[in-house]
C-alpha cells in the first residue's frame, strides 16, 4: 500500500478505537498516523525512510523490506519501548492502532508481510491486490469514508 493509504489507514484504526476509550481523540490521531508510518522504516523510499534515511538504510540491510518491522516481535517491541518511556495512553494506543492498521493493509497486498519474523512465512489475504492498484483506491476510499465517520463521533463536541 501507498503512504497515504497508510495515513488513512491510522486515522480510520485510531478514531475507531478512540470510540471505546476515554482517551483524547486528536492525540490518537496524531499518534496513529506516526504508527501506521512507522513500519516501513525499512523501506528508504517510504516517507518515514526518507526522513530517517540513516536508521532505514540500516534496517533495510539488517532484515530487508516487511519482515522484522512488519511483525508481532516489532509491535511487542514498539508496545513496551512506549510503555516504558511514554506517559500518554492515548499516544500509545494510537500509536499501536496505526501499527496495527499498517500490519493489515499490507497484509491485503501480493507480497504480503513477515508477520511471524523471525520465522519465514508470509502471511496475506487469500484476496490481494497491487501496491497502487485501483483496489487500493477503493479501498483508500472506504478508509476515508470511515475516517470521517469516526471523526465526526469523535469530535462532534466541538460543532
């Protein structure tokens, strides 16, 4: 999937989930666009690796492109770095939900991700589609639809 798929992917995860906290909802939000990025660390090209260009490079040449940073040892990684250092739960429920979003919609791509690292399987959807396909657009416009809903509940308050 595309970097904005994955935005809207963590901004439809974490207004969802913000329905069932108490927790501040635009801080999820922000929290959730940082997690739904953060998995293609690996990946020089992605938004996030060109920002981190160094740290992406050397992620890249230790595991390559969706295997260590697209898995469960990743996310429980991520779950008690955050958990140790971050006060918020808002931050690092957004933060998890937009991993999590992320893990999904790559895993609905041909290429699918290593979701078990270090074990090699990977791990799809019997039904998948091409990075950048109209599929993806499709479903880039669900997500929107859904981030607006949410959005709307969560923030309805303030109209």
């Amino acid at each position: 999937m595309t970097g904005k798929t994955h935005i809207i992917g963590g901004i439809a995860a974490s207004l969802a989930y913000a329905q069932f906290t108490n927790h501040d909802p635009l801080i999820m939000l922000g929290a959730g666009i940082m997690g739904a990025l953060l998995p293609d660390i690996c990946h020089g090209g992605s938004k996030i690796g060109r920002k981190l260009s160094i740290v992406s490079k050397i992620i890249n040449t230790l595991f390559g492109h969706r295997t260590f940073t697209h898995s469960l040892l990743f996310l429980v990684i991520i779950a008690w770095l955050l958990s140790s250092f971050i006060p918020s739960d808002a931050v690092k429920a957004g933060v998890l939900a937009g991993m999590v979003s992320h893990y999904v919609l790559d895993m609905a791509t041909k290429k699918g991700i290593k979701l078990f690292f270090p074990l090699s399987m990977t791990v799809r959807f019997p039904l998948t589609t091409k990075t950048g396909s109209k599929i993806e657009g499709l479903v880039f416009s669900i997500l929107s639809l859904l981030s607006f809903y949410y959005g709307y509940q969560a923030f309805n308050f303030y109209l």
